[in-house]
C-alpha cells in the first residue's frame, strides 16, 4: 500500500513517514502543497495524509481538485482546525476522515488502516447495487446519488452514511451505532464529526421544495425516511 504524507512541517511528517513505513506500508513525503498536489495527481496512491494549511497550495485545494479530476483516492486531514463549520468544509471538499492536532499515534494508524481497508473492498468489475428510498436513489459503488434528475457526487464517508440510512430505513440510529459503523476498530473520533456528516449530507440530498429524508430525533440519534407527519 502506497502512502503520500504531505505537512510542511518537518519534525512530524518525517517521524510519521518513518513509523508508516515501520507499519509495513510505502510512504512518499512533500513539504508544500504544490509538490504534493503534483504528486497526489501523478503517481498511484491508495491514501493520502494532507495537511490543511501548506504554503504554495493548501490541503483543502489539492483535495478539491483531486475530486475535480475524478481522483477518488482516499484523503485524510490533519490539521489544528476543530470546528464544526470547518469540519463539514473539509468534507465538502472531499476528504474522507479528518484528524485534528495533536493527536494519538495509535488512532492515526487506526484510521490509516480502515480507510485503507475500505478502499480495498471496492473491488472493480463487481456488480452495481443500488439503493432507493423515496425518490433517491444511491449508488454505493461509485459514490454517486440521484434525486428529481440531478447526480450528487458524495465522499466515501458520506456514501457509507447515506448507505447505513438507506438500508436501514425508518429505524432510530443512535449516534453510537453511526459511530461505531463509520469508524470501526476502536477509532471513533471524540469530536462531533457525526453532526458535521450529517449536516453537509442534508444539504447535498435535501434541495428546498424536496421531501426531507433525514430526521433528526433529540438527544438520540436520526431517522431515515418519509415522515408520517409529511
């Protein structure tokens, strides 16, 4: 598996490259964002680590224009800004999962190997299975939504989240069990990413004047479906 750590700062990429390639893993490094993006669209990666602010170029651009390109590579954040309105940026941008410094060695390597692991599954040439609720229609494979005629492109995070509502369709899902779904081997984030997924993914599948899917249920978790109150 091969790894790009892009931070411009040397005293953690360094020591980071060195432990992931410990791990077993092929590690590139940069130190600016625009040898990195370069990088990132030249060269066949199963993960990228970027950081958000890098001179030249920051994290959140190479993502979107990775995304642009039809990149799907999996891309991880790190980066010191934790709040909520951040959060859904960096995954409106693209990103996959998101870490904010300092963090835990061990649940960056958790996260590393369940994105990694995630990606693997998606075996090319297997079937195409496709879910409907309502008039949405999602294509888990591919990362792709359809609703009255438009495609909304999503990012793997918000794929896997839309595909846990759809198949489980007018239950109440706890913020523990999306928790535990998502991030997966003790990895779960102690931030209110869940809130930050869910409110990028309203605004994706949820247009004025279309029926809302996503229910929220205070103080509990969320529902998924028509409402009988609709």
């Amino acid at each position: 598996m091969r790894i790009l750590v892009v931070d411009d700062e040397i005293e953690l990429t360094d020591p980071l490259s060195r432990i992931l390639s410990r791990e077993g893993y092929s590690v590139d490094a940069a130190y600016d964002g625009t040898s990195g993006s370069q990088l990132a669209q030249t060269s066949n990666y199963d993960l990228l680590i970027l950081d958000w602010m890098l001179p030249g170029k920051t994290g959140l651009e190479i993502c979107q224009e990775l995304r642009r390109r039809g990149i799907t590579t999996p891309v991880l954040f790190l980066t010191a800004k934790d709040t909520l309105d951040d959060r859904v940026e960096g995954l409106d941008a693209g990103a996959d999962d998101y870490l904010v410094k300092p963090f835990e060695l061990r649940e960056l390597l958790a996260r590393v190997r369940a994105l990694l692991r995630r990606s693997a599954s998606q075996i090319p040439g297997t079937p195409t299975v496709r879910l409907t609720v309502a008039d949405l229609e999602l294509d888990p494979e591919n990362q792709v939504a359809y609703r009255q005629g438009r495609i909304i492109e999503l990012s793997q995070k918000e794929s896997q989240l839309l595909q846990y509502f759809m198949e489980n369709t007018g239950k109440l899902l706890t913020h523990t069990q999306i928790m535990q779904y998502l991030w997966q081997d003790n990895e779960q984030p102690s931030s209110n990413v869940i809130a930050a997924l869910v409110r990028l993914l309203r605004r994706k599948i949820e247009l004025t004047g279309e029926t809302q899917l996503i229910h929220s249920v205070y103080g509990k978790g969320y529902r998924f479906g028509i409402s009988n109150e609709q």
